[in-house]
C-alpha cells in the first residue's frame, strides 16, 4: 500500500489516523468482540479458560473461512451464492473418498483436494461471470443448484469416514495450551491474503470493485482479475470444507448449505460494503466470531427458544449500528439533516415555506419540443429495444420448457388444466417479483420475505378461523401490519444505514421469533371458505386467482413504467448520488419500496394459506431464494437500475414452467437439481453484459 | 383469554428475567441440569416437541430433580457443534438433543460423553456410539406403509410417491424400504415422485404440478410421508366423492386422522375438509413424544439407572379399522385406544397425532399443545 502513503506529507499521527480510519470496520468488529467475550466470561460460572477459546476458535473456524472468500469476492463488487454448497461438495467427497482400512492420512494430500475442488468450482464460475461477462447472481445460484445435486449424486445420505488425524491436525494446539491451530489456519490464510492486497492484483482487485469501467480504461485487465477472485474464492470455501470434514470426521450432504446467509451477514458485520472496493477479510474473520457467539451469550442468557431468533436478530442489527457509528455515519448525517431542516423552518426557510413561484430555468433557443416534431416516433421495437433485449430471453425459454414438456408428458400445449395450474403456481412468486423486483432495482435486497409471508398467513388464519366475514377486518389487519413492517425494514435501512442484507435478514429472525410467540408453536386456525375458493376453485377453465393476476400484472406494469413513484425508483438505482441532486426524496422512496415488497410478501402469505387452507410455520421458507431468481433470470440488474416486471413476469413463468416439467418426471431429486441449475444458466445466457470498450 | 396469553407471557418474561440474573442458582444445585438442544424451531412437529419436553420436565415427579434450559440451534450443524460444546462448559448432567446430522456431532458428542455427560437424541440418530438413541425404525415405517398400499391396490397400479427432505437419513431409510417393496410388485408403477420437504404446504404445491399433466384418474394410490390430508382436499376439489378417495399411505397428522373416520361421524368443530370422510388410509408418525421420553430416561441414567444405548419406540400405525376419537385427550384415554382429535381441541390439521406413549403416562394432549403435564 506504498502508493497510497507516499504522496502523503502528512506526520506520522495523521498516518495514523487514516490507518485507523481505514480500518475501522475491522477494528469495531474486534472490539465488538471483546465485549462479547468479556460478557460471557463476565456471565457465565468459571473464568474463560484456554479450553473455552479453544472451543470457540474452532467453532467459529468453518464460517470465517468460507466468509473470508465471500469477502473477497464482494471487494471485487460480485456476489456468491454457491459457497455454501462447495462445503457440503467438499464434505462429502472428502467423506466417501477416504478408506477407513488405512491407517494415517495425508493431511496436505486431503487438504489440497479440498482446495482444489473448490478452485475448480470457482472456475466454473469465474468462467461465466468473467469471460461471458454474465451476472454473479445468477451463475452462483445456479452453481449452488448444479452442485447440490452433484452432492447428493456422491452421497446421498450422512456417512462416510474422515480419518481422525485430520481433526487432530485442524483442532489440536499449534502450541499446546497457548495457541489452538484453528487461530493459526485463520492467520496463514490472512498473511497470505495480505501478501496479495499488497501485489499489483490486489490493487487491481479493489479498483474492478470500486469500479470496473475506470478500472477497464487504466489497463487493468478486469476479466483476468474477476476469473481469479473466484478461484481464490472457491479455494477458501474448499478449506473450509476441510475444515468441517475435519471438525465432524465424516460427511453429511446437507452441512453447508445453511452457512450461506450467515456468512453474508459476517462479512457485513465485519464492515466490508456490499458492492465492492471497501473492507477486508480480517474485519469479517471478526463478524464470523460475533455471529458465532451469539449461541454462548443465548446459552449464558438462558434466552427461551421463542426468543432466540429475536435476540440474534437484535444484536445482528446492534453490531451493524456499532459498526456505523461515526461522524460520517447515516445516522449521524440523517440526524445533523434535521437539525438543519429544523433551524431551517424556524427560519422560515424551507423550501415547502417559501413562496410557490416558478423558479425554473428557461432556456432560451430553439428547442425539439417548441418547433414542429422533426423526428418521427421510432418503432415500437426500436424504442423499447433495451427491454425486449433482456425481458426476451425469458419468454423464448418458457416456450422451449413449454414444447419439451408436450413432447415429454404430453397433454401440455392443448391443456386448459396445465395452462391454469402454470399460472395458479406462478402467481405466488409473480406477486414476490414485484416486491422483490423493486427493492433489487433500488440496488437492495429483501430477505425478510420468508417470515414476513409465514406471520402474515398465520395472523389471517388465526383470525379468520373459517368465517367469512372475518376477512373483512382480518385483510387490512395483516396489509397494515406489513405496512409497519415493510417501514422499520426502510427505516434501518434510509434512517439509521443499516445495509439492506443485514436490515431484512434481522427482521426475518424478529418476525420468525413474533410467529412463534404469537401461535405458541402451533398456529390455529384455517382459512375462510371464500379465500379457498378463490385459490382452488374454478371458473370454468380458470381458478379465479388467475383473473386477479392480470389485473395484478397490468397494475404492476403502470406502477414501475408510467408513475413518478416508478420513475424514482429506477432514478435511485441509477444512481443514489444523482438521484438526490436531482430532487427526488430518496429516504421516502425507499421506504415506500420496502413497504412494497413487505406487502407483497403478506399477499403472498394471504394467497398460500387459501391454497393450502391452513397456514404452517415456515411456510414461506421456499420462496426467498425463487424471489430473488426470477428476478434476475427476467433480466433485471441486481445492482439496480435495469429491468421491467414483464421480464421479471417471464422469469417467474420459466421457472415454475421449468419445475412442472420435472415434477412430471420420475427423474432422482440430484438429477432435477442439476437440471434445474443448468436451464437457469442457460436461461440467463443471452443477458450477457456486452463488452467492455 | 386475551388476558390469560398476556399473564402467561409476563410469567414467561419474569421467568427469563429471573433466569438472567442467575436467581435459580442456588435452588438448581440439587437438580439436575439438562439442556435440551433443538433443530429449527419453525415447524409444527418441532414446536408439538417442544411442548412435550417441556411438559415432561415440569411433572410432578421431574419437577424437583430437573432444571431444564431450551437451546435453538436452527438448521445449522455447525452451529449445534458450538452449542453443545457451551453446554458441556456451562455444567450440564444431560444433553437431550434433535441433531441436525446423525455424522456432524459425533466428534463434539464423544467430547460430551468423555466428560461423563449423558447425551440423548431423539427423532433422529447419532451414530457415535457413547450416544443414547431414542426414535422408530424407519425402515420399517416405509416397509409397513408401501405393503399396506401394494395390499389395497391388490398389487396393482399407478402411484405417486411423496417423499420428504432430500439429503437425510431418515428420508432415505423410509424411501428405500417402500420402493424395495414396489419393486417386488411389477405392476405397481411409480409414475410420479415429488420432494415434500414433510410439509403439507409443500405437498400440495408439488402435488399441483405433477397434476398439471396428469389427472387423478390416471393414479391408483399415493405413498407420502406427508400430505395425505392436502391429497385428499386436492382430490375433493377436482371433484371426486368422498367414496373415490385414492388410497394413501402417509403421516399422522390430526387432519388425516379425522379424515379416516367414517362418513358422517358427529365430531365438534368439524369442517370439510377437515372432517370424517372415510378415506382409506394407513397414518404412521415418528412421534413427537420421543424428545419427552429421552429427557425421562435422561434422568433414570443420571440417577445411575440402566439405560440401553438405543430404544426403538414402537411405530404407531393406525388404519380406517383401528382409527378412534378421543373426547379429551388424556394419557388415560389414549391408553384405552383413541388416536384422533376433535377439530375443535386441535385447530390445526397439521399438527401431529402419534402423542400416545404407554412408557410417559406424564404427557398427554395437553402437554402437546401447550406444555402442560398430566397430574
């Protein structure tokens, strides 16, 4: 980092300032995790022994190490879904590969297959997010399917050996009794991370992250740099792979599929930013304890099982702030903005108190709009090229799935029932992309949409209990209560800088945790005969929720395209900084797009539970990941910006389309798996991003 | 009642003040310390469970000797590993566990079992040997189920199967005992087969898309580990009589069990479609008791009783012959035969019948639904 001190005149205390500055996402993660420490060894019976920190150093081990390459790969400004399934892959292979006949393993032999597995899973995806220039998002998830299904195909049930001497290496003492080798792994992979930040890639890395183009245009070869982010990536995700295999001594093709959103959440604790070009690997290292801690300080606490997901929700949301507050925080500027607005209208000041004069400029001159319209209207295909471009490929895909389905199952095409079916069973996630779709085009991401579908149906099943009169008040109790919801989402996010991963995913633990309490474990009721009837009846050849989704469709189209809110909210997708110069009240947007979506979210949970005629816990589980898919497969941006609900409509489409084909079929779950993701893959191809200039 | 939840819960918040600041210390010197670890709370049989457990320890004659902490580890082996290391370090006596993976813990538990803690699994099994395991036979549980179905189909014919998550020992167990017996039936032809993840809402979705290209005239019966009640609901409103049901082998959920009763029975709080339809069913369960038991013989083996290392329960199965409802629920009752409740005790179709337990005459329907015990 010589280049960026040496211009600097300045004494060694500011040096050291900046030094702090810079780090100071990792350094409140540190000390963040002092506290917790100090808390539980302040709480619990004896003093913190050797063995304790032992304990905890490799239970903490797995996640760090998987979040230390999801870091990397968010500072290059990408994203990795298929973490989780490169440690269940290297799990299993690890566990059915190894003989339990022979006697001592080569811990560097295993070690280096782990490794390389991963590597090799991350050029896979290096190879379409670099060289065919597609979607992180996307590919990753579709690696996570393809490899999913590739684990259950080596093992498909837990089992398999893991030779003992492997966990004697990975969890044993570097130096008995002062130094356990889980802390000593974790530092070989830092050092070896420092050496790189301190080479030429390493530079390059931060510029693709900050920004590609301008990195593009100093010569950086950004797509060199992207392919080895993710083999880097994958290597660390394959250590930690051994790492686990070494921790259980065998394999089970389940284990790390669950680490995925706690690993996000620890590189955002670990003040990394979404996005790329800023944090680093040692203040996630941190943000992996934290989050791992939280089961001591629960156990400690004696905090009920109800309670548990609101506690882990709260203290996600309390880390984030800690490591926020500062001058230049959201917090502090939001707070410092209404000083201002308020010494501005005790002054008078205020815009909204001035004078309604027309203040805008007049340009004087000739203009397009004065004179006669020179220009013709371009064609319908020529004005909306950039939309049919990427909403396009989603429709030619479901046509594909369409016909292979008649030729495979017959009775497709000339079915009215498989036309109803495919939209009946698309129309949940037709309402998620719309909710979803929008918060991804602000450039966020909502993953409260599981738990806020599961209260939502179970508040309405509780109080409708079978009548229909009680939908009357029941409907607007559940809209408003996602309306509130949705609004503390926007208000962390806008008002207190919570990032949106962290933010919603808190809010998912805190509802889960509300469900819990309010159906003590076992929601009642069931649904009215007028919601069932309007999710499974016909109308002839139609379930009456299908005439409801052409209106839904319709009114989605006119919101996103052809309103000021729509227009805002791809002018803060654009761009935040512009989009606030430009006036737009970026706060109230954001909040008015969480709302959206959280209301989405309870129709949703509305419309399942007259399907399913009860609402269950956990019944919105399956449709976090699906909402955020078909969204992107529909062509739209995940960085925000880009896309159009058709699109999105088409993607939602495909891939329930998609699934009816498989379920059709007798094929093994791995096989579907793995067909599932390469469909996607293929699906998204022709959103390529075009070439860099 | 709005003001008996809003006492229950203040209890409860003074109850985990009390805990917090360490006040039981000194009376829980003379009990036992058990911790009960579970998996993801968010499903109806892990709350019934939980329930249980809880009601078990609050007995009348566990109450004085046990002090009882509830753990969530959520899905995440990892997370369980670090829980049940904090437990061993925290003093428990006994560990009563759901493990998330039968393989994963079995480093951490040997670990528990070297420091003299008694750790015992239920539902699902551990593998390492120093562990007690508590839980049916799931072979067994796919074995009975599909023969039931090749018998009524008179080995003959097209059937669906619904199987649960993909990935567990548990659903491979059952999966591969019932299609070991299909095989042996040539006509029986597997024409269809879905992933459940056992969960009635998943069931009915998939069960929609296989339906999509096909239509219930094509199948003879349905093997599912759960949604024979949303299979029969499906079936009743694409307009089959209630004497048309397919039949279907499938789990014991409440609602499936009221629906095995005879048409016109007279039961409280009853409404299609969950209410007595006669449909041919076999119901079976893993039952949510067993976390119950485990914490019983938890205690027997603290207290220096021989426990064996594994109790295989025994698989509750009832069918349309054998099905009976109960009027109250309680332990006594069950023990004279009833194996179903009324809709209006149990509001929730999905929640899970097999209570019944001939070894825990402490736990009855109470205890399931709101964690209270038996006197």
């Amino acid at each position: 980092m010589s280049s960026t001190t040496l211009p600097s005149p300045a004494s060694s205390g500011f040096g050291l300032r900046r030094a702090l500055m810079r780090n100071r996402g990792a350094l409140i993660a540190a000390a963040v995790l002092a506290i917790l420490l100090f808390i539980v060894d302040w709480i619990s019976a004896g003093p913190l022994t050797y063995f304790d920190v032992s304990f905890l150093s490799s239970g903490g081990a797995t996640s760090a190490l998987a979040a230390i390459g999801q870091t990397i790969v968010i500072l290059s400004g990408g994203f990795d879904l298929s973490a989780g399934a490169v440690i269940s892959l290297v799990n299993v292979v690890l566990a059915s590969s190894m003989d339990p006949m022979a006697p001592g393993a080569s811990i560097l032999l295993w070690t280096a297959v782990g490794i390389g597995v991963g590597m090799a899973v991350g050029a896979f995806n290096g190879f379409f997010i670099a060289v065919l220039r597609m979607q992180p998002i996307v590919v990753t998830l579709s690696t996570m399917f393809i490899l999913q299904g590739v684990t259950l195909l080596v093992m498909d049930k837990p089992g398999g050996f893991v030779s003992p001497d492997l966990g004697t290496f990975y969890l044993g003492d570097a130096i008995t009794n002062w130094l356990p080798m889980p802390l000593v792994v974790l530092g070989v992979v830092l050092l070896a991370w420092f050496w790189l930040k301190g080479t030429r890639f390493g530079t390059a890395l931060y510029a693709v992250g900050s920004d590609a183009d301008s990195a593009a245009s100093v010569g950086i070869n950004v797509v060199l740099v992207r392919f080895a982010v993710y083999v880097i990536a994958g290597g660390c995700y394959g250590l930690a792979g051994v790492f686990i295999s070494a921790q259980t001594g065998s394999g089970d093709p389940l284990v790390g599929n669950p680490l995925l959103l706690s690993m996000f959440a620890a590189v955002v604790v670990g003040g990394t930013r979404l996005g790329g070009g800023q944090g680093g690997p040692v203040g996630t290292v941190f943000g992996a304890y934290i989050l791992m801690m939280v089961v001591n300080i629960l156990l400690v606490l004696n905090v009920s099982a109800y309670y548990s997901t609101i506690a882990e929700g709260t203290i996600l949301v309390l880390a984030a702030l800690a490591g926020s507050i500062s001058h230049a925080s959201v917090l502090a500027v939001q707070l410092r903005a209404a000083r201002a607005r308020l010494a501005a209208w005790r002054a008078g000041i205020l815009p909204s108190q001035l004078e309604r004069v027309d203040r805008r400029l007049r340009i004087a001159g000739p203009s397009h709009h004065q004179g006669s319209p020179a220009s013709p209207r371009p064609a319908f295909h020529l004005r909306n090229a950039e939309t049919l471009r990427y909403a396009l490929p989603a429709y030619v895909c479901l046509l594909i799935i369409v016909i292979v389905t008649q030729i495979w199952l017959g009775r497709a095409i000339l079915n009215p029932g498989y036309w109803n079916s495919l939209l009946v069973l698309s129309s949940f996630l037709a309402v998620l992309a719309l909710g979803q779709g929008t918060v991804i085009l602000t450039g966020g991401l909502d993953l409260s949409v599981p738990w806020t579908i599961g209260i939502s149906g179970i508040i309405l099943a509780g109080m409708v209990n079978g009548s229909d009169a009680a939908l009357v008040y029941a409907l607007p109790v559940v809209l408003l209560m996602a309306c509130a919801i949705g609004f503390a989402n926007g208000f962390g996010i806008v008002y207190l800088g919570i990032s949106p991963i962290v933010m919603t995913l808190a809010t998912n633990g805190i509802l889960q945790g509300c469900a819990l309490l309010y159906s003590q474990g076992t929601p009642a009721g069931f649904s009215s005969p007028l919601l069932r009837w309007f999710m499974t009846a016909k109308l002839g050849l139609v379930t009456p929720v299908v005439l409801l989704m052409v209106v839904f469709v319709v009114v989605a189209v006119l919101l996103l395209g052809r309103t000021p809110f729509g227009r805002r909210v791809y002018g803060i997708g654009n761009g935040l900084r512009a989009a606030r110069l430009s006036g737009i009240g970026v706060e109230r947007t954001l909040i008015l797009v969480y709302m959206l979506s959280a209301v989405c979210a309870a129709i949703v949970g509305i419309m399942l539970t007259g399907f399913s005629g009860q609402a269950s816990l956990g019944m919105g589980d399956d449709y976090l990941l699906p909402s955020i898919a078909v969204v992107v497969v529909g062509g739209a941006l995940i960085t925000g910006g880009r896309g159009h609900y058709l699109g999105m409509l088409g993607g939602v489409l495909l891939l329930t389309a998609l699934q009816m084909l498989l379920a059709g079929t007798t094929l093994p779950y791995a096989t579907r798996a793995i067909l599932y993701g390469l469909v996607v893959l293929g699906a998204v191809m022709a959103l390529r991003e075009r070439r860099l200039q | 009642m709005g003001i008996g939840l809003k006492v229950r819960r203040l209890a409860l918040l003074a109850g985990m003040a009390a805990c917090a600041f360490g006040l039981s210390a000194a009376e829980a010197a003379e009990k036992h310390k058990i911790f009960l670890s579970m998996s993801f709370i968010g499903n109806d049989w892990q709350a019934e469970a939980a329930n249980m457990v809880k009601a078990m320890a609050s007995h009348k004659s566990l109450a004085d000797k046990v002090d009882l902490q509830v753990q969530v580890a959520g899905p995440n082996a990892q997370r369980q590993i670090q829980q049940v290391n904090a437990m061993v370090q925290a003093g428990a006596e006994a560990i009563v566990i759901f493990p998330i993976s039968p393989t994963a813990l079995n480093q951490v538990v040997k670990n528990a079992c070297d420091k003299g803690v008694k750790v015992f699994a239920y539902d699902a099994e551990i593998t390492e040997p120093c562990a007690y395991n508590v839980h049916i036979d799931q072979e067994e549980a796919g074995r009975v189920t599909a023969e039931w179905l090749v018998k009524k189909l008179n080995g003959k014919g097209n059937i669906i199967a619904v199987t649960g998550v993909p990935g567990t020992s548990v659903d491979d167990l059952r999966t591969k005992a019932a299609k070991e017996v299909f095989a042996k039936y040539p006509d029986i032809k597997i024409v269809g087969e879905a992933v459940g993840m056992w969960s009635q809402a998943v069931a009915r979705t998939e069960l929609s898309k296989i339906l999509a290209t096909r239509s219930w005239s094509d199948i003879n019966g349905l093997w599912m580990q759960v949604g024979c009640f949303t299979a029969n609901s499906m079936q009743l409103e694409a307009g089959k009589k209630t004497s048309e049901l397919l039949p279907c082998a499938g789990e014991g959920s409440n609602g499936g069990r009221i629906q095995m009763l005879p048409e016109g029975t007279e039961v409280e709080g009853a409404a299609s479609p969950y209410a007595p339809l006669g449909a041919p069913r076999i119901s079976y369960a893993s039952p949510p008791y067993s976390g119950a038991l485990a914490l019983k013989l938890a205690v027997e083996a603290i207290e220096g009783k021989d426990v064996p290392k594994t109790t295989i329960l025994p698989l509750p199965v009832v069918t349309n012959e054998t099905i009976k409802l109960c009027n109250e629920g309680t332990w006594a009752e069950m023990k004279a035969g009833c194996n179903a409740f009324k809709p209006s005790l149990v509001s929730n179709p999905g929640w899970f019948a097999s209570i019944f337990s001939d070894q825990a005459p402490e736990i009855g329907l109470s205890a399931a639904l709101v964690g209270q015990p038996e006197d």
